[in-house]
C-alpha cells in the first residue's frame, strides 16, 4: 500500500499517473491504463487507485476501464450528510460493469464535506460516519487520528477531507448517524432476544420469528454507555487467541444451516446500539460476516429489541450407569440439546441444587468420579460450563425420585468462539435413556469372553444364532495367533475358545476387519500400518475353527471388508501408497479379483454395503476432507460422476448402511467457529447426492466404528462412545441418547480404532472391546429400539 499521507501534498509530481482535470462539477470519468496511477479528481471527491491494482489478474481493475464519480440523490435513511452523495462505479472496455475487485493496494477516495455545517449541529469530525452502500448493504467506518482501514474506519488528514480505503467501490457519504434503509434498500429483518453480561461483556442472543436466524453479538459492557453509538465488528475487533480481551468485540449469525461470523477477513458489520437500559435495548446490525467453515459470506441488515426472555421448557430422560447419572433434555423443537453428567450421588435430597463451572469438571480426568459437566448445543454451536471464569451454571432441582425430576437450569455456558449463552430453562425428567432422539439406546455391564488372554485387535460378524468373535493375539508359533470365541444373541461367551495360526504376520497396527455370508467368514489384516504393509485376507471356517485361503491382496493397511448380497460378493477396500484400492472375492472363497484404485492420494475411513443393490459406498479422506466414490462390486466399476465431497473440513469419515429405510449413513467431523462437531450425513442409495439436513451429535473424539444392525446402524468412537443412528425422509435422525463410553464404564478397548461392532436381530448389537496384552477381551450388549 503507497503511504497516503504522501498524496495530500499538492506539489506531488504525477509524472506517471492518468487523471482528470475536476472541470464538470457533476460527473467525472477517467480510464485506467496499465502500468499508470489513476487519479480520479472530481472537485467533490478525488479517487486514486495505484498501477499495483490495475491489471488483468484476480480483484484487479482491468485496463482500459471507465472508472466514474457522479453526484446522486439520498443513498440512506437516518443521517444527516454533511457531503454529497457520491457513487463511484467502473466499466470495462465493453461498457459492461467490472465486477469482483478487491484492490491490492486498496483505492484511496477522499471526499470532501462541509466540516463547518457539522460544527453547527454540535459535531466534531471524531463523531462522524464514512457512509459506504455497495448494492443493498452500508458499512458505517468509524473516524481514526491514524491510518484508515478498508471496510472498518476513515481518518481526516486536512480538515474537511475524509479519506477512506476502498478494496471495490459504490456509493458514498460524509454523515452523522448510522445509515439505514434509503436508496432501494430492503427492509431490515427484525430480531428479538435477551441480554446478559459475562465479566465485563454484554452478550445479545436475538432470534428472526421462527427462529430461522440466530444471532450472538458479544460487546464490552463499557460500550453500552454514551448512546446512541456505531461499534465496528470485523476480524480486526476480535483476538481468538485472547477470547476475554477487555476490547474484543463479535458477531455470529446461524441461518440455513451454517454459521458466519465478523471474525474473519473482509467481514466487516456495523452495530449501532440505540437505547440500553437494563433488558431492554434496541439497535441495528449491517454489513457482511463470514462462513465459519467455508469461503462463504452473508450480508446482513437487522434490527433488533430485547427484553425479559420467558423461560425455555425442556423434558428428557435420566440415566444411571456405573457411578455416572446423565440426563438428556431437548426442548419441544429438538432445536435446543442439553446434556448433563454428574455422579449419581447427586442431587441430595430435594429441593438442592448442583453447581457446574471449570472447578467441577477435570478434562484430564474425564472418569473421576466427583466430575460434573453441562453442554448446550444449539443452532450448530457447542457451549459448555467447563470454561474458567466464564462458565457457570446452576441446576436447580425442585423434585427427585428414580429418574423424575424437575426445575431450573439458570446460568452462562461458553462456545470456542467464544461466545456465551445465558441459560433459562425448567426442565422435567422421566427415567430412561431416551433424550437423543426418538426411542432408547442401553447397554449391559460388559462380560468377559476371554479373561486374561493377549488381545491387540479385535473383529466380530452375526452369523444368525449369535456372534462369532475373533481378536488378535500377541503369542504365536511364527506369527500372531487369531483367537475365537462363539458368543450367543446377548454376547455371552459358548463353547470353548479357537486359535488359528496364519501365515502371514498380521499386525494391531495394520487394523482388523470381517465379513460373513452362509457360514463363510473373510477376516482382512495387515502386516503393519504403513502403505508398505502387505493387505491379508483370510477366508475362515468358523465351525472347525480354522482358515481355509489366504489370500494377499496387495501392498496396503488398515483394510475393511463388507458383504454385497446383490452380487454374492465380499468387498475389500484398504489404503495403498497411491490412494484406495478395491477388490471383490466370490462368497466361496477361492481367488480375489485384481485391486483397482479409486480416490487417488486419499486414506480410507470407511466401507459399506447397500442392502439390495450391486452398490458399495467407499468413503476416503484426501486431506481436503472426506470425499466418497460408490462402486459396483460385479464389475468393480465407479458408479455415478466419480468421488463427491461429503465434507470438505475435518475427518472421519466412517460410514454404514441403514437396512430399514435403506439409506448410507456417513459420520463426519466439521469446524463450528474454533470448535469441532460431529456430523453425520445421509445418502441414498444410486445417488450421489447428500440429504440436505446434517445432524449434529455429541461425539467428544472422531467416529471410527460402525455397523449396520437390524432396525438401525450403530456408530462409535476409540473411547466407546455409542450413537444409533437411522435414516429417513427427513434426513438422518439419532435414536436414545449416545452412551459416553468415560462416563459409563464401556470404554475398556485399548486399541487405536475403538471396538468392533456386528449387528444382530431384534436391535442387538455386540461391541468386542479387546484389552489390551494379557488383559483379554470383552463383549457389550447395546440394544436399540427406534
């Protein structure tokens, strides 16, 4: 950027610049040549764009335009200019408008205004506004004694002469007040909420009707003083790395779905505070935010009003479970999610309340047993009462017998943003373990299949009667042993335990994976977690116990495998040094078709089958996120237009089928603001486009198992942390509340990808949680009823 205090000395030499000379009073014109200066001098206004920013490259202005300055009517309501009204608009060499400029170095635009009129009325130029409107939006840039910045502030280098750095241009004036409406403006959206103050900040929570809109500002509470006042919001006014800043000062806007935020760059948003006096304020909010997650921006023109917000009704269920009490509550939209997990010695005796803050809550410690924590989830966003200072909430019981309860939950919570949220909830509670969604999720205490034995890695299938358990054990005569057990349909250990030896060296790092057909078990492997490992699968009596072929796919890691009944074929994806391979084996065993190579430079996170179509879904992270391919496993053949993002933020990536309403279900892992959220995503089958609603769950760590069962599929974490989940019309949509494996004692697997999981009849499924060396294995009963 050329230093602007140079351009206000009038003997500067233009030896290389092209201008206009100011003759017409009303409208100037001036074209940009390349490697020149523009210099656009209308008496009114003087416009300087730098031969940096013309050109022919990405915001630059093209050569041979018509940049223009013309006096034109009122642009906005509320103000009172003390200028003209001036627009500035460009053409190219065509006469068609030049769109997309962001200037670099931004255009200098001084405009000139009656500072003496401004006297009159009582204003100094400290207490003027630079009043931009670029289509139907205003940003209001406040006055700086330094340098201006584009899209926030202007200075006054001589008295009478605003400067302003423009990066595009459109119409302009010197005011006092906060623009609005005016010109062919739209009429502002109204908002309502309420008020509340954390430490030294205010926090506005507003909501359009029909709560479509959801904004959260945070303001210092010293700048609810001195009214009316214009507060700049953008990614200047904000320090993530410092969230309680005495100054910082931001906004966030959920609507359709994604979450924009002033805290980013080239947003920039006005917020005028009108009247502030206890609950009640009122003000404005225009400009433009940024996507959160996304390149993304939303232009904004709200009013809003607060008051006393009524208390928000919320019902669920209480659960017990080793030591831990969790109670699920949602309120009657399903918009707003709470859950709260605290010992099951509390609360005392009714009425008692219970105290949740950064004192009660050890996040290194997650399974201490004096631990409590509460989370809201609401509108995309996560807060929790484990912030310092910040975080503060107040359960409040009126009445408590076995599960049922009521009362109030009053208090601050936190996001990552951060951005508070006041709570003012009455909840009631009925005994259970619904509160996630329609239906309930349980489990059982796990049971020993092997008490002591060396377990590094486990698989299970349902093969009709019950389960049939195999994990990878640490002793061996040459290699690594495979152990199995029979389980019956409530995951309880029969018979006696088998032991087969293979001849390759699988390894735990390598991950395990099994499928079954008629009795015919393929069990995938891999000598070592590097793409330079060997891809093993075995093809496994489970009657004898003992493997029929081994079969060596390739060089690889980390492969899953699934059943395909349309085509009778078993179906093994795994990472390759290139990217995803797959291959297909016929269900009698004898010989693996070559691998073909799908998602070039991506890992595989997940496999799974349709029900009734010669169709896999093949999902991949490519480190731009999670892409997935559909595959025809009789022609092994990529179906559809080729691989499609499901999310181009985070991970995870695992996927499963739902049989009921025959969709795939795909977990993944997307940025909300500074924190992470899980999300699981709908797809149906023959199609390679997503169900528009994503579901937002409460998953602490990445998904990294799953399985389809008989009335829904089942999902979890390495910490064993268990989500059923379902498809349907409306999108995908969770069944009971997750069980958190830290909290309810189910998290005894120590490997890096958590527990297998196999899905039986009636809404059985059996999580086989391997221990670890020497500690053997053991299997979970979770059962679900949609």
């Amino acid at each position: 950027m050329r230093y602007w205090l140079l351009l206000l000395f009038p003997m500067l030499a233009l030896s290389a610049c092209k201008g206009t000379d100011g003759a017409d009073p009303e409208s100037h014109t001036v074209t940009a040549v390349s490697g020149q200066d523009l210099i656009l001098e209308a008496g009114y206004c003087r416009v300087e764009v730098s031969r940096l920013a013309i050109g022919t490259g990405t915001g630059q202005l093209p050569p041979g335009s018509r940049l223009k300055a013309e006096v034109i009517g009122k642009i906005a309501n509320n103000i009172t200019p003390y200028s003209q009204n001036i627009r500035i608009t460009a053409k190219d060499s065509s006469g068609a408008a030049v769109t997309g400029l962001n200037l670099s170095p931004a255009a200098n635009v001084f405009v000139r205004f009656d500072f003496s009129a401004a006297a009159r009325d009582g204003h100094d130029e400290s207490e003027l506004t630079y009043v931009t409107k670029s289509g139907t939006t205003f940003t209001n840039l406040a006055h700086t004694t330094v340098t201006p910045v584009a899209g926030s502030l202007f200075t006054t280098p001589t008295t009478g002469n605003a400067l302003a750095l423009m990066t595009a241009f459109g119409d302009c004036v010197v005011a006092f007040g906060t623009a609005s409406g005016g010109g062919s403006g739209p009429t502002p959206t109204a908002l309502t909420g309420s008020i509340s103050t954390v430490l030294t900040f205010t926090n506005f929570a507003l909501n359009n009707t029909g709560s479509t809109i959801t904004a959260n500002l945070v303001i210092p509470t010293s700048d609810t003083t001195g009214l009316p006042k214009n507060l700049t919001l953008n990614d200047a006014s904000f320090d993530a790395g410092n969230p309680t800043l005495a100054t910082n000062r931001i906004l966030t806007v959920t609507t359709g779905g994604k979450t924009y935020t002033t805290d980013k760059a080239g947003a920039s948003v006005t917020a005028t505070l009108t009247t502030f006096a206890g609950v009640n304020s009122s003000g404005a909010l225009v400009g433009t935010l940024g996507e959160n997650s996304g390149t993304g921006t939303l232009t904004i023109n709200y009013t809003f009003t607060t008051g006393t917000a009524g208390a928000t009704a919320l019902t669920g269920t209480v659960n017990d479970l080793a030591g831990r009490r969790t109670i699920n509550l949602q309120d009657a939209t399903s918009a707003i999610t709470v859950l709260v997990i605290f010992p099951d010695t509390l609360p005392s005796t009714p009425p008692s309340s219970v105290t949740f803050n950064d004192s009660t809550y050890d996040a290194t410690m997650p399974t201490d047993p004096a631990g409590r924590i509460l989370t809201v989830s609401e509108a995309g966003q996560n807060y929790s009462s484990d912030v310092p200072v910040l975080g503060n909430v107040t359960m409040n019981f009126t009445t408590f017998a076995s599960g049922v309860s009521t009362g109030t939950i009053t208090g601050t919570v936190v996001s990552a943003t951060p951005t508070s949220k006041s709570l003012n909830y009455t909840f009631s509670t009925t005994a259970g373990t619904a509160g996630g969604g329609a239906g309930t999720l349980v489990a059982v205490a796990p049971v020993d299949v092997a008490a002591t034995d060396d377990a590094l890695e486990s698989a299970i299938v349902a093969n009709g009667s019950g389960y049939f358990a195999m994990w990878l054990s640490s002793v061996g005569t040459t290699n690594r042993t495979i152990h199995t057990r029979d389980l019956d349909a409530n995951g309880a250990p029969t018979g006696t335990q088998g032991s087969m030896e293979p001849t390759a060296a699988l390894d735990a790092s390598g991950g395990l994976s099994a499928a079954i057909n008629a009795g015919v078990i393929v069990l995938c492997g891999a000598t070592g977690s590097a793409t330079s490992s060997s891809v093993i699968a075995l093809v496994i009596n489970p009657v004898t116990p003992s493997i029929t072929f081994t079969h060596t796919l390739g060089t690889g890691t980390k492969p899953k495998v699934v059943y395909n009944p349309t085509a009778n074929l078993f179906v093994v994806a795994f990472s390759t040094a290139a990217g995803v391979s797959v291959s297909t084996l016929p269900a009698a065993g004898g010989s693996f078709a070559a691998p073909v190579a799908f998602h070039a430079g991506a890992t595989l996170t997940g496999l799974a089958s349709a029900g009734a179509a010669d169709e896999v879904l093949v999902c991949a992270n490519d480190t731009s996120g999670i892409r997935a391919r559909r595959v025809q496993p009789s022609l092994l053949v990529g179906l559809g237009a080729g691989s499609f993002d499901v999310t181009t933020s985070l991970g995870a990536g695992v996927c499963s089928f739902d049989p009921v309403f025959g969709a795939y279900l795909i977990a993944v892992q997307e940025q909300s603001g500074l924190i992470t959220q899980a999300v699981m995503r709908q797809l149906p089958v023959g199609s390679d486009t997503l169900h528009a609603t994503k579901l937002n769950i409460t998953a602490i760590t990445p998904l990294t198992q799953a399985a389809p069962g008989s009335n829904s599929a089942l999902f979890s974490d390495a910490n064993a942390t268990f989500h059923a989940l379902k498809s349907s019309a409306t999108g995908p949509a969770q069944i009971g509340a997750p069980l958190i494996g830290i909290f309810t004692g189910l998290n005894e697997d120590t490997t890096s990808d958590g527990a297998a999981i196999a899905g039986g009849a009636s809404g059985v499924f059996i999580a086989l949680a391997a221990r670890g060396a020497g500690n053997g294995i053991s299997a979970i009963k979770l059962t679900v009823t949609p």
